[in-house]
C-alpha cells in the first residue's frame, strides 16, 4: 500500500497553532480542521486558553460543534484531547478504535481510510499510540503529526519519547510520505526544508 493518500480533494484550516512554554507551564495544541467528500474532521482539539480558539475560527468557516463528523486524537496526552467533548456527534478515532456515542468499533489505525484523501497511519514514538493523519490536498500531502513533532525545531531529542529509535523512524516515514507537517505545538513547515530534526 503506498503511504499517501490517493486523492487530492482534501482541504484544511489550522484553527489555532500552538505552542510549548520554554520556562513556564503553559502549552496549547494545535488543533486542525480538515474537510473532504462530506467529512468535517477536527484534528487534536487539545488544551486552548480559551474554547473560542477552536470554536472561532471553526465559526468564521460557517461550522459549529455540531458539523463535525470525526475528531482524530493523534494520542492520549491531555495537551492534545481535552476538548474533544466540544463535538458530541462526532465519531472519535485513535490508534486502535472509532468511537461515538457510547458504541464503540475495533480497528487497526494503519491505513485506515476516513476517505480516499484522508488516510491514517500508526507512528508511535512520542507514545505508542501515535498515530498520523495524511491529507491528500491539491496542493500535496499535509501530516497532521501529532506530537513526532511539538514544532519545527522538534525537540531533537522529545524527553517524553519511550523510545527514540521509533521516534526517528516514524518521522522518517513521514517525511518520505508529505510535502507539509502539522505539528503538535507549532504552524506548518515544509518536509523538505532540509532542517527538519530526526
């Protein structure tokens, strides 16, 4: 199966672009929407410092909480799902399940397809359960990364990564797969600038 998605229909919107504090405790996710053949999809909607960071910008796209079809949760870290519970008719997908309401449905995230153009893939390294959302968008293929990345600058070395060797490969595989990385607390920077850390 090849890596990317084979459609180019997708289109995305970065809602808020986070940040890490370098000395303090504040964080924000960035959280992502994504749109493609009737799918409304929120990528991490994760810690904010107000809701009106995700539900603004969501606003000014003519959507509210209840458009949304399907949230993906890249993992499990707070920083990255704690306002998941904004959108209540959406089915929920991480690694291993998609869930809505109070059903749930096994299945394995590794080329799960939500459709042709949106494609998921597993890519453990911050955690275990990492997972990556491929875009397939008519400017080229945008990874919503999660956490393999806070921001362009890494961290090099993530001090939460279980194992740093998985880190590298799965970053490496998705450096191979997209033209444009959305990381987990930073904006979008190109995959092939030549200075993205391994």
């Amino acid at each position: 199966m090849t890596e990317s998605p084979l459609g180019r229909s997708a289109v995305y919107t970065v809602l808020t672009a986070g940040y890490v504090g370098s000395t303090g405790p504040g964080v924000a996710a960035t959280v992502s929407y994504v749109s493609d053949a009737g799918r409304h999809v929120i990528f991490d909607p994760g810690m904010v410092a107000d809701r009106d960071h995700i539900l603004g910008p969501l606003a000014a796209l003519g959507l509210g909480p209840e458009d949304i079809t399907d949230v993906v949760l890249s993992h499990h870290h707070p920083d990255n799902t704690v306002n998941a519970g904004l959108f209540t008719r959406a089915r929920v997908h991480d690694h291993k399940v998609e869930y809505r309401g109070d059903q749930w449905t096994n299945r394995d995230a590794e080329g799960y397809e939500l459709t042709p153009s949106l494609r998921l893939i597993r890519t453990p390294g911050h955690s275990t359960e990492d997972i990556t959302l491929l875009a397939g968008t008519d400017a080229g293929v945008v990874a919503f990364a999660g956490d393999l990345w806070w921001h362009a600058d890494g961290p090099a070395d993530d001090p939460v990564a279980p194992d740093r060797e998985l880190l590298r490969a799965s970053r490496r595989r998705v450096l191979a797969a997209a033209d444009v990385i959305v990381p987990g607390h930073g904006a979008p920077f190109a995959a092939d600038d030549g200075n993205v850390p391994l």
